[in-house]
C-alpha cells in the first residue's frame, strides 16, 4: 500500500492489521506494509516480487490519497497526476491498484469511526479540528497535534475497533448515498470514480476489501 504525506495512514492500516489478526473473527492473517510513496515509485521497488500470484488471488495494490480542495488547481492536479500514476503501474508492472481517496482529508475517514452525521462542506483541513476534538473528547488547538505519533496512536487504541470499522464502512456509504441523491457530480477518470464535492471517500471501499478478503465476521 502507497499512501500519501504524513504518517497517520500507515499508523491506521498497521493498526487494523493488529485488530484483524488478533480479533478471531477473521479467517486470514492481514499482513501489510504501507509506505509514504507515490504510486510507481511503490510499484517500481515492488517489481521483482511475484505480482502475478497476487493478482491471481484478487489481491491488488492499494494508495491512499487526500484530494483537499478540487476547486485548488494545484491540489486538483496533483490528484489527476496520482490516478495517472496509479494507471502507469498499472500497465507497467500488470498489477491492479485501487484508490481510497478521502474529500477533503484522511480526517474524515477517521472521524466516521465515532460520527454517522459529517455531511457538510469544509473549506480546510482545519475545519475538521471542532469535529476532532468534539467526539475524540480531546482539546487540540491545532492539527498538528492530533496528527503526532503519539497522540494519533492513543486515538486508534481508544476509538477504532473492528466494530467501529464497520461503522465507519457504513457512515461513508450514507455519505455515498447522500451525494447520490443530491446529484452531486461523480467523475469517472481512467476508470477511477470520486466526487469534485466533500464530503466524500472511497477510503471505506478499500478497507471493505481488506475484511472480505481476510474474511472478518461483523460480530
């Protein structure tokens, strides 16, 4: 698994590794390494490692991608040129490779852990910060602060648990539905869906994945 930036998503996904195969509820051990690299440069240390049985098992790549403010031409950009990547690896190496991006932040995945209702507009990444603290019971003036290793590492032990997974799978599907209905637009680029809007993710179909294919039971 690629992941973009800081560290909190590869802090998330060793955690649900841990919580998988310590759970008893999972028929598969989850065994997975995400590092803080673009999409073929991932691919490319990866190439010697025997792909083909990956994806014959239905196993693809993963990368985990904020798209921030889609209006922003310089974030808008960066996004396209991930997909583009992602498709590059893709017929280079012949692997799959899945997207879960987050609109507007990695932020809103974790906050559907603890809250079904995030169906507003943010402008910032900082607006996330009253929500954080609001149902994360914590007092952070900054991001930073909910974002260092730490402190991001007691948020996971205290408040994502299998069950909240679940939760949160289910939260972003409301989020899915709501955009749906309000008919709000959905590209489909190379084949790669997201809304221009937040909020919105996809982040929930790749963690949906994960579980089936390790064979989780909701309870």
């Amino acid at each position: 698994m690629s992941v973009e930036g800081r560290n909190c998503e590869t802090f998330y996904f060793a955690h649900l590794a841990e919580l998988i195969n310590q759970s008893g509820r999972n028929t598969y051990n989850l065994k997975i390494k995400s590092m803080v690299e673009s999409p073929m440069s991932y691919a490319k240390r990866l190439a010697h490692k025997p792909t083909e049985t990956m994806n014959r098992s239905g196993i693809p790549y993963f990368h985990i991608q904020d798209v921030e403010d889609y209006e922003n031409e310089v974030f808008r950009g960066k996004f396209y040129g991930i997909i583009d990547e992602m498709e590059k690896a893709k017929k280079t190496f012949h692997i799959g490779y899945e997207l879960g991006y987050s609109n507007y932040a990695f932020d809103l995945w974790m906050l559907l852990h603890v809250a079904g209702n995030i169906n507003y507009t943010v402008t910032d990444r900082h607006a996330y910060l009253k929500l954080i603290n609001r149902h994360f019971h914590r007092k952070y003036s900054r991001m930073d602060e909910f974002k260092k290793e730490e402190e991001f590492k007691k948020i996971l032990e205290e408040f994502v648990t299998l069950d909240s997974v679940f939760q949160a799978i289910e939260n972003a599907r409301r989020i899915e539905s709501v955009n749906v209905e309000s008919g709000n637009k959905q590209e489909n680029y190379k084949n790669y869906k997201f809304y221009h809007d937040n909020p919105a993710t996809s982040v929930h179909e790749v963690v949906q994945m994960i579980m089936e294919l390790c064979g989780v039971s909701k309870n």
